[in-house]
C-alpha cells in the first residue's frame, strides 16, 4: 500500500524562507530511517506558489489558466513523502515520527489508488 503524506503550505513556506534552524537536518534524519526501513519512495518540497500555476477544465473542454500565488494557503502542499508500507495504521505511525522541530506543520495522510483497484470500475 503506497500512502502520500502532504505538508500543507504556511505563510513560511509560501514566503519561500528557510525554515526554523534545524528543521532541513530533521527532515533529511526523518527520511533517512524511512529509508533504511524501506518505506520511503520519495520525498521533496515544493516551491512556492507564486512559481506555479493552475489550469481548469471546464465542463465545454475548455482550459483556463491561473498563475500564482494562490490565496488560500489551507489549499496548498509545501511538500510531500511518499511511502510504501502494509497498512494505513502503519503509515500513521510514520507520519506521526514527522520531525516536531517543524512546529506547526499540518500533515495530511492519504492512500494512492494501486492498479488492482480500477479492476472493478473497468469490467
């Protein structure tokens, strides 16, 4: 089972600062034994907003296109790690080893579709 936790944008991140001293040294021991157990896929930050962009598809096929920043940081993802383990209790476990150097960091939890899963939607 393959679980994403998403680190929610703050007015730090969107900012684009550092974080609080210690938080990088953290995040990298944090990944670090996730990785030595064999869970961790991936991990990275992302940018801020104001670097990225948004496009809506409406319901004629047509595409809009929004630059940032976006407004509503509750809607943004700072980061992510994706991890590979056996069950949703165990990716909370690892979630909550999440660094708490990283105050105020809200991290949300969610299990990716495997391909197994669509094998009843296309029958």
């Amino acid at each position: 089972m393959r679980f994403m936790f998403i680190r929610r944008a703050d007015q730090l991140t969107e900012e684009g600062k550092p974080p609080a001293p210690g938080v990088f040294d953290a995040m990298e021991k944090y990944h670090q034994e996730m990785a030595a157990a064999g869970v961790l896929l991936d991990g990275v930050g992302l940018r801020p907003s104001r670097f990225g962009a948004r496009i809506k598809v409406g319901a004629d096929g047509s595409h809009t296109k929004t630059d940032g920043p976006f407004a509503e940081t509750k809607e943004l993802i700072a980061g992510f790690s994706m991890i590979k383990v056996n069950s949703r209790e165990e990716a909370i476990a690892w979630a909550m080893k999440w660094p708490a150097i990283d105050t105020d960091a809200e991290i949300e939890i969610r299990q990716l579709y495997e391909e197994e899963d669509f094998s009843e939607w296309t029958k």
